[in-house]
C-alpha cells in the first residue's frame, strides 16, 4: 500500500528498531512506548484491520502471536507477564490502518483500559 506507513517501514522506506523479522512479519520498538518494553509485530502483508481476518489469516495472526511471546521473553517480561494488544478501528483507537500487535511490559498494567 502506497501511503501506508508500516508499509513503508516493511519495505525499508523509514527506519525502525528492528527486534525481529522473518518472511512473515516484522518487530520494531514502538516510537511513542508507553511501557518500558513497547514492540509492534507487524505483518508483511497489508491487512488494514484485525476485523478484516478471515479463515486465511489464521496462520498469519497465529504466527504474530507467537513471534510476540518470543519476543517477550528476549526482552526478559515473559516471568512478570505482559500484555498483546490489537487496537481495531475508530472505538478501538486505531491509528495506522495496517494489522499489528503490541507487546506492552516491563510495568504493571492496569485494569480496564483506558
Ligand atoms: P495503533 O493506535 O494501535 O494504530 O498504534 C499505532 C502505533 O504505531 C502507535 O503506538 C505509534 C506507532 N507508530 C506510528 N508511527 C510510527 C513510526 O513511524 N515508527 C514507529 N516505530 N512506530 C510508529
């Protein structure tokens, strides 16, 4: 996607912390953290949201989720635990259109979100 901007950090086009990548998915910090510990897994394919998932994504947002918990343990939050987010659209505070997953850690969460 021309004007996507995960898109553009996907393909190199705008720099990142890069943590993790492999053919399906990219990790990079995030640039506004809100906890010590703040990694988005970004698929490499362009899907706008998480409602947008059919039955062939399955594999996909698995997979996210999986790199997401290696990556929890890399970072040395996986004991204290953390938290996977996926914000989805205007209610769910979406801001870039193109599916990730946050890892927040490194900080005591709290309950329910804001
Ligand atoms: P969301 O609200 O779920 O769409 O979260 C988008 C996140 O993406 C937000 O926490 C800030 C982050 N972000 C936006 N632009 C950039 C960027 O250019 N680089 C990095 N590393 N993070 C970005």
């Amino acid at each position: 996607m021309a004007d996507c901007i995960f898109c553009k950090i996907v393909a190199g086009e705008i720099p990142s912390d890069r943590v993790h990548e492999d053919p399906t998915c990219i990790a990079f910090r995030d640039i506004q953290p809100q906890a010590p510990v703040h990694i988005l897994v970004v698929p490499r394919q362009h899907l706008a949201r998480i409602s947008e998932m059919t039955p062939q994504h399955e594999p996909l947002v698995g997979h996210l989720f999986h790199v997401a918990t290696e990556i929890a343990r890399q970072e040395g939050v996986s004991d204290q635990g953390y938290r996977l987010v996926i914000n989805c659209g205007a209610h769910g505070q979406q801001a870039v259109d193109h599916l990730h997953v946050h890892l927040l850690g490194g900080r005591q969460m709290t309950w329910p979100p804001g």
